[in-house]
C-alpha cells in the first residue's frame, strides 16, 4: 500500500566523469559524499573512489586504482568523523582508507580471498573496536585491524549455507554485526562471544527471510529492529528482541500466519513486510501486453535515526525514482517523485545506488551512466523530507497504535 502526495524532486548538480562507468555505492560524509565507481584508463578499466562537495558535486579528491574488479561495498568506518572508509572488491580485497592521508594509497590491505578476480566478496563492515568483518563465499572472517596481522583470527563457517550478500555492524552495539546471505539466513553475530559451547560459531539471532537477502541494516530507538531487502524486492522489518513469532504483513491485506521458515534456538517477530516498492504505482509499467509489466526494484533503505524514521528509495527502468518512508503496517508514504531521464541533467542509465542527506532534504543517485546528481524538492516546496507520520491512531479493539520503528 502506498500513501501521501509526493513533491516534484529536481536536479540540483550532477557530476559525470567522462573516463567513469557504472556506479556502485554512495556514502553521504559530513560535507561531501564518497562515490565508488569504475574508471577506464586506456584499456584498462579500474574502480575508484572519488570524494565529491555536496552542494555543489565538484571533485575534491580522488582514490585512484582502488580495485581491480568491481567495487561490492563501500561504508564509512565509525568514529572517524567521516575521514575513514572500509571498501570491498571481486579482486578479493578489502582495503581501509584514511581521507586525510596523502598519496591515495590504502591504510590497510588484507587480501580475504584467493580469487583475485571473480571473488564472491559482497560485504566488509569495521566497527569502533576496528574489528573488520568480511563475508567470503559462506563465510565471515574476523580481523583485528589493531594487531597489523593479515590473517583473520576467527571465521564463520556454519552461520550461512550459501553466498553471503551483506555484512554490516550495528551502529551503537559495536560488538554485533549483521549479515545477510543467498540462503535467506539474516544472522546477528556477537563478535566478542567466541568461546561458547558451539565454539562461537552459533549466532545471537538467526532469522528465515524466505528469500535472497541483498541488504540488512538496524532500526528503531533501541537499534533493536532488523531492516532487509530481499532479492524480490520486498522490505522486511523483524523485531530481534523477541522469542516468538506474529502475523506478518504481505502489504495486501492478507495476513499469514504461519511463517513457512524453519525453527531456530534463536528467531525473531517479523513486524512488517511489504511489497510496496515492487508495486509502487510511479513505479510500475505495462508494456504493449499484459505480459510486458515492469516492476519496481528497492535502491536502498536508510534508518534517520535523529527522528526516528525508516526511508526506502526505488528505481524503475522507465526513468522514474521515488523517496518512501515506511510509516505502519505495509503503508509507504511517498515523500518524493523524480523523473531521472533528463539528458545532460539526470541520468541515461538505471539507478543503482542512492543516498539521503535527511538534514538538508536531498537526494544523492548514481546510475549506470556514471553520473551522480543531487536531488532535491522544488523551490517553493519545503528543503526537508516532510513527517507525515500520524500521532496516534485507535485500533478496533481501542488500543493506541504506535509505530514499529
């Protein structure tokens, strides 16, 4: 279901580097953002990090040569105000950049896998104890940045059964880190508790998304929701301090009320589930038959935890580009609509990537054109992403309703 009269985003600035390919991730820094993108030198094409102003989208630094294969993950070290970043690559590396460093040269190198180039390295994430967690293959390896070792010094082996799509750490609690893989496990692990009866192998919270997981990522006051993507575009909200199972959403009206997923020591209570995006009205396309529909595909979801508020962003291949906020119970309220087939102003390609910068109410989107463009609402219309969050709402039974997030 989706709600809310959205505002006409426009372009603001763009950037296009003319030697640059497809673009993989966005990190929004404290005045900048940081884009990892390919870059063809010659006949060589290598994947950078550039740094780029935010208002304006001019180059101010660039990381050059950074991988050899495609960039899979790029998230900006906690605790270091914006300076640090943790970059993953299908060359089997993860590397740690300092952005106040001279020379554009990694600060630390481990090479996580054999294959330098088709690794299945989707995921690397550095908490404030600069722990570097990395998923390889199944698996997520543990180093300890501190020791200067480049060998890991504890590996998952039994927490997924297959690729592990995303790894990221939890935001205030440093010692847990999500992980997200192709087996549809969504896996909470305690990095600190390795010496248990299962040998550490087994995680704090283990949760059947039923589908490919693509990204997972903490929410709520506490930090203890579960947000993931699936590869069928649905967004998941599971509650991960609970021991036992609810009534999911499918976003249609028909609940479920048997999770068909298996049975874990430790699970969780799916909160929400909703195919909004997938079906998202702005979205959606029929083609000259009833068989050509085009769907809806999640960019990215972003938890603002100054206001407590959980925003999702979703392409389509006809150019169109919505800003949601996930308000209750499979309800989308669209906050902004941007139609990114603009020439020289917007984008040629489809959208893969996106950020937002909740405080200043814009947009960042990067395609596979290679350009980046700032977004923002029309002059007239308010510089911030407007709350169109209800206070309070009665339920049939005369309870007060109150947000899941």
């Amino acid at each position: 279901m989706v709600a809310g009269q959205p505002v006409q985003f426009l372009p603001f600035s763009r950037h296009a580097d003319k030697k640059g390919g497809y673009v993989f991730r966005i990190c929004l820094l404290p005045s900048s953002i940081a884009v990892a993108s390919q870059q063809r030198v010659g006949a060589r094409i290598n994947s950078v990090i550039r740094v780029l102003d935010e208002a304006t989208l001019a180059e101010i630094s660039l990381l050059p040569a950074c991988h050899d294969q495609p960039i899979t993950d790029l998230q900006v070290i906690p605790g270091s105000q914006g300076q640090g970043l943790v970059s993953c690559s299908r060359d089997g590396t993860a590397k740690l950049w300092d952005l106040r460093s001279s020379g554009g040269q990694p600060v630390v190198t481990i090479a996580a896998s054999k294959n330098k180039k088709d690794a299945q390295i989707f995921g690397a994430s550095v908490n404030a104890d600069n722990t570097l967690a990395v998923g390889v293959d199944s698996e997520v390896l543990l180093y300890d940045i501190n020791s200067g070792k480049k060998e890991p010094y504890f590996t998952y082996t039994d927490a997924h059964m297959d690729i592990v799509n995303c790894v990221k750490f939890h935001p205030t609690r440093t010692n847990l880190c999500m992980t997200g893989g192709e087996d549809t496990l969504i896996n909470v692990l305690d990095v600190t508790d390795l010496h248990n009866e299962d040998d550490g192998q087994a995680p704090k919270v283990t949760i059947s998304a039923e589908d490919s997981v693509r990204s997972v990522c903490a929410a709520g006051p506490a930090g203890d929701l579960l947000v993931a993507s699936t590869c069928t575009e649905k967004l998941q909200v599971w509650n991960a301090g609970t021991a036992q199972r609810a009534a999911a959403s499918t976003g249609t009206g028909e609940e479920l009320t048997d999770l068909a997923s298996p049975v874990f020591d430790n699970y969780a209570t799916v909160c929400l589930e909703t195919s909004g995006i997938r079906e998202h009205p702005l979205l959606r396309a029929v083609g000259s038959t009833e068989e050509d529909v085009q769907l809806g595909y999640i960019i990215d979801v972003q938890y603002d935890a100054a206001n407590n508020r959980l925003y999702v962003v979703g392409g389509s291949t006809n150019g169109n580009v919505v800003c949601c906020e996930l308000l209750d119970t499979a309800t989308l309220a669209t906050h902004g609509v941007f139609h990114t087939g603009l020439g020289d102003e917007g984008h040629e390609g489809v959208v893969r990537s996106a950020v937002l910068d909740t405080t200043r109410g814009s947009v960042f989107t990067g395609g596979e054109d290679g350009a980046v463009v700032r977004w923002g609402p029309h002059a007239e219309e308010s510089n911030e992403l407007k709350d169109t969050r209800p206070i309070a709402r009665r339920s049939p039974r005369g309870a007060t309703a109150s947000l899941p997030y």
